[in-house]
C-alpha cells in the first residue's frame, strides 16, 4: 500500500471514489434516455476499473485496439472495437469472435470483402460514419460505398450488420454547452437519416455514438440508440476546458517529487516530465500555453485546483510549474507536488499504472 | 525474427547501420576537439544499443534519472544523472554510488546539505547553470548560491566538487547553423568565465555541455572540457528541421499498417496515434502542424521523404495522413507506412523497444 507521500518517482493517482461517481452519473444518464450504455474503456485501461463498471450493471464495452479487446475478453463478453478493422491481425480476430460477441468496424467494402474471406465466426460489423469529425470514416451521403458494404456483409454467413458508429470527436474543440448541443444536434440528425433510409430492410440496426463532452453535457439522445463516452470515468483538465465537467469530477491527478524552486524566477521544477505526462496541451488565452495545473493537498490526495500556478513546460523528465509569489513559499525540495493532466486518457496509456488514494496499486493492459 | 512487413501493429524500426555511423561521426568529433565524450543514452535506453557505443571506445555515459543509472549501472561505471537530485531517492542514489562512478546535479544548497546529511559513499557532484535554456539551473552570476553550494561539498567527505554542467536546449528553437552556433558560443563563453573564477581553488574541475544540435553543427568546442549529446544516434524530423543532420542520418522510423484510404479526401488512416508517437509536433509555416512524414519503402527499410505527405493529425489510435493525389494511388489498406517520428526520444520512450532491419528485437528499459 502505497500513499501518494510515499512516491519517490511520479505517479498517477486516482480517487476511487469520484470515479464510481462518474460511472454512476453516466449510467443514470443513459436509463433516463434509454439509450444502450457501452463504454469505452480505452481511458482506464484496467479489468479492475472495469469492475465498478459492472457494479453499476454494465454489461458490454467497447474498446481502441483488437489488443485492447483481448486483454477485456476474459471478463468482457460483448465488445466493440470501435476503430478500423485493421485487416493484419484477421487471426486474433477470428480467436476473439469464438470466444465472445465481437462488434468490429468497417469504412470500406474492400476491408469487407477480405472479411467476408477470411472471417470463421460469427462477428457484427458497425459501419463508421463521418458525422463532422473528419478523422475517419465514410461521409454519411456516400450511398454507393453503404450498399456495396451491406451488400458483401449481407452475402457473408459470418457478418452480421449491426448499424451505424459515428464519433463527434468536433466537441473536444468546443469551449461552451451550446456549441457542445449543437454538434449532438447535427450529428444525430445525420445518424437519424441514415437509420430511416435502412431500416426497413434492417429492422434491428443501432445508431451508436457519443463522446464524452456530447454525453456529459446534452439532455438530447434522441436519435442514437448507444452511447459510447469513455473519458468521463477519470475527465481531465481538456474537459474541465470544454464545460464537460466541474472541478470536483475530475478524478485523477499526478503526484510528482520538486528537485528545485526557483523563487527569483516564480518556478518550481518537478521530476515529472513529457515521458509521464504525454504532451497533449491547452492553449490558454491569458498564459499560454499549458501541459497541466497544479491542485492543493487535501487528505490523502489533491483539493482545489490552485489560481495561475500550471506547468508550463515539459521536457523528456523535466517539468516547470510557473507559480505565483504567494504560493512559492509554501513548496520545498522533495515535497509531492499534485498536478491535474490536460489529457488523461494518454496519461494513464504512458504511466501504465495507477494507485487509488486508499494505496492499493491498479495494473493497466500491457501492450506487446 | 520480424522484418517489417511481418508487423501487425505500430514498430519502431532502427537502421542498426546509420546508428552506429551516427556514434562513430559523433566519436571522431569529440576526438578531433579534444573533449570527454559522455553520450547520453536516455534516447536509446538500452543496453544492446549502449554495446555500439562501447564498441567505438565509449566508456562514460549520462543518463535523466536514478532509474536509468540504476538500468545501465551492470554494463557501465562512470554515469553523471544529468536531472537535478531527487532526494526521495537518496537510497537508490546510494547504492549505485557503492557500485559505481556515480555524478549527480544539483542546483541548491538546500539539496547538496540533505546530500551531505545522506550520501555514504563516494558522489561526484556538477553544479547545474543556466547557459540560456531557462530550463533549470543557478544563473552564472548566482555566486551566493554556487558558493553555497561549495563550501557545503568541500566540507563533505563524500561529495566532491566534479564542475559546472549546462544544456543549451533552446538550439532546439533554432533554424539556421548560424543560430545554432551563436548560442554555443554565448552559452561557452558563459561557462569560460564561471571557469576561470574557480579554476584556482579546483584545478579539476569540468565544463561539461553539448546538446545534439550544437554537437552535431559546431565546429568550435574551446571553452567546454565534456559533451553530452543524446539524440544523435538516431535523429529525428525535428533535427532534420533544425538542421542538425541530414535526412540520410535519421535512424528510425515507425512501420504502421493502413487501416483506410480516402482518396476523396486525400487522406489515409494509419494504426498509430498518439500512444505510439507521443504527441510533439511541428509547426510547418506552408501546412500547419506535422506530427511526421513519410517516407518510402527501400530494400527492408525506408527509402526517401516523400513530399507533401506527412502525418497530420493524432488521436488515441489513429494516425491521419495527407497524401497528394500522385501518392495515394500507391496505397492500399493492409500495407505498412513509415512514417518519420518528429522526435524520436519520445517515440522511442513510448514504444519500449525497436526492431532493426535486420529483424532483430530490441529491449529497451522497463519502467516501474
């Protein structure tokens, strides 16, 4: 058992209990809308965080990677890889599609056809959809590129066509709830065309989509049938940015070691740097440019987010902190400083592990 | 064995041969200028790589943390950790110290008392300056505390006085050599003069810099006695950009299967996002940000940088790539892309271990 003053190395700390809270939120949420609640668990990473999923009665998941869905599958018995087939690992997929309910996702009939191929087992197949990201996916008018997927997929004993995906990744560049309701607006009317266009020949076909600010903010669902938000369960200071939370939600943080202060300049160097934190950033409009903020000591974790002290830059090991006069003074060589990450979904994939502030230590998938 | 069309999943490859050309050109120039070549080896963090550098007569090495030392410490017995003193850490640092030529950094009296306090055994110490990089570091004019910091290690019988050690990390901000070469020689000259004022009481003592860019342009070294650089062994588009060698030189690149092609949109869709590149990019003034570019195939290997094609954008998983219309042609989903990691210690530091073209594995440090 570890507490957060024992660290002698950088850490990821999270507290269980503001993480239940979130899953619970988001699980009330989806009843009241009756949606189907699918999260993603490519934030936690974790079969154990992904037993308080299962405490609040979740029974199906989606994931990023066929590892990914590998490493849930013993615990996990209906899945989705929400993320292109990538046509390489066609073995570990047949191997995933015995042994439980696999939902994979296609943006083209030539990724169809060499499943049609090569697929053994039963194995659902969601078409992904571009519903104003633009990272991937197919432009919700392309008509020829749909049928010619249904087509091959309906020819196919073993795929078995399950609906449309979209993700509305647009709502991480929002920074107010309308323009976050104005996406989920339009991205669901998309989807809803979509869904009356096939339907009749596709009775059963879902509508999945759901990011985390579009889930955390709109009192809107209708027009999908899932949602599928994964960052709620840690958010993050990005979404703090965004409106998808409040401070107080935010469930993670790093515990990281001062090696120096620098009173004359106003900054404090932490061992704690690019390969802890990844270098997702936020541009802030007054001091620039901000790879985390820094929290107070409450308990046996962080409190409140302290007023324009943030770690201004990052380096392989190195972290500088600008930290105003008033609040340098209180920081000394070898105290644990906590700082909240911009993005910590690719925090906890760098650190690979966290520890609850009880100190019990949670192992992450390892990645091979 | 794995050449790199046996790769299901994001890998980093090493051309072994331009790696080990890289050191030897590095070698012969510390030779050639007469200074103490002490790389640092946090970008390649292994012991198998660390071997070609033995092999060029390399026997003293720099490392960014106790755990690192603590990794390399079988095979190598003169490192400085080039990362200010992390007092937590004072029982590790002591039994490396029983084990081997150890240097630590510090850069307060505050540190170098607890380390006086604490130290059992034989510790070489460099006082870290600021030569301009703002980073961390005492201000050369700091006397008071350099002072400080003597008295205190003079007084010990277990530290001792090894120099002053400084990184001039904003070359990294430079475009041009002739930038490049201004700032190593304000940043020497400014290590001459903390020379010669302590020359008289420690006729020993060492000027110890060199970061890759300044090593890999300059040709000038008077007024430094030790480099450091590190990325060198295997370069990287933000060296290529800053001008520190020549697209030939670069070592490594990421192999990553093509899970789309949107030719409507010029763009592909790799497997490899952000949890394997880690997220440094480039602000390329004609297309915006860069997270890579990509290069050709070549014999087992890449060949060339392919112009106007490079790695846009960069979520958990995915990779989007703009590709000109000429190129897009060429691909097809299932084949592997290499892709030029913008910086390749982080790359590297986040894949935890490469492959060479010739298909052999390498291990790279393990964190815990």
């Amino acid at each position: 058992m570890k507490l957060y003053r024992d660290f002698k190395k950088p850490a990821l700390l999270i507290d269980e209990k503001k993480c239940r809270e979130n899953i619970r939120m988001m699980v009330a949420k989806a009843r009241k809308h009756k949606v189907i609640f699918r999260p993603h668990f490519k934030t936690h990473q974790s079969l154990e965080t992904g037993r308080w999923f299962r405490d609040e009665g979740v029974d199906r998941i989606t994931v990023s990677s066929v590892e990914m869905a590998q490493y849930f599958s013993p615990e996990w018995n209906d899945i989705t890889i929400a993320f292109p087939v990538n046509i390489p690992e066609i073995d570990e997929i047949n191997e995933l599609a015995a042994k439980i309910n696999l939902n994979i996702l296609a943006e083209s009939a030539e990724t169809v056809s060499f499943l049609k191929e090569n697929l053994r087992h039963k194995t659902g197949i969601f078409i992904k959809i571009d519903i104003g990201n633009h990272r991937t996916g197919l432009q919700p008018d392309n008509f020829s590129e749909i049928n010619k997927i249904l087509d091959i997929s309906y020819s196919s004993e073993k795929l078995s066509f399950r609906g449309f995906l979209g993700h509305a990744g647009q709502t991480y560049h929002c920074r107010s709830a309308d323009e976050i309701k104005d996406i989920q607006k339009k991205s669901l009317y998309i989807m809803e065309g979509l869904k009356k266009n096939f339907i009749i020949k596709y009775p059963d076909l879902l509508i999945s989509t759901g990011d985390t600010p579009g889930c955390s903010i709109c009192d809107k669902f209708s027009g999908t049938d899932e949602i599928r938000p994964g960052n709620f369960v840690f958010y993050d200071l990005m979404q703090l940015e965004i409106g998808s939370c409040i401070e107080e939600q935010i469930a993670v943080a790093m515990a990281c070691p001062i090696v120096a202060v620098h009173k004359e300049r106003g900054e404090i160097v932490i061992y704690g740097g690019g390969i802890h934190f990844s270098k997702d950033r936020i541009d802030d409009i007054t001091v620039g440019t901000v790879y985390g903020r820094i929290a107070g000591k409450k308990g046996n974790g962080w409190g409140k987010i302290i007023p324009d002290m943030f770690l201004k830059s990052l380096s392989q090991e190195h972290g500088i902190v600008s930290a105003p006069a008033e609040e340098i003074s209180g920081y000394k060589i070898g105290d644990i400083l906590f700082v909240i990450p911009v993005h910590s979904c690719m925090t906890a994939d760098i650190m690979k592990r966290y520890f609850t502030l009880e100190g019990n230590e949670i192992m992450m998938m390892m990645k091979f």
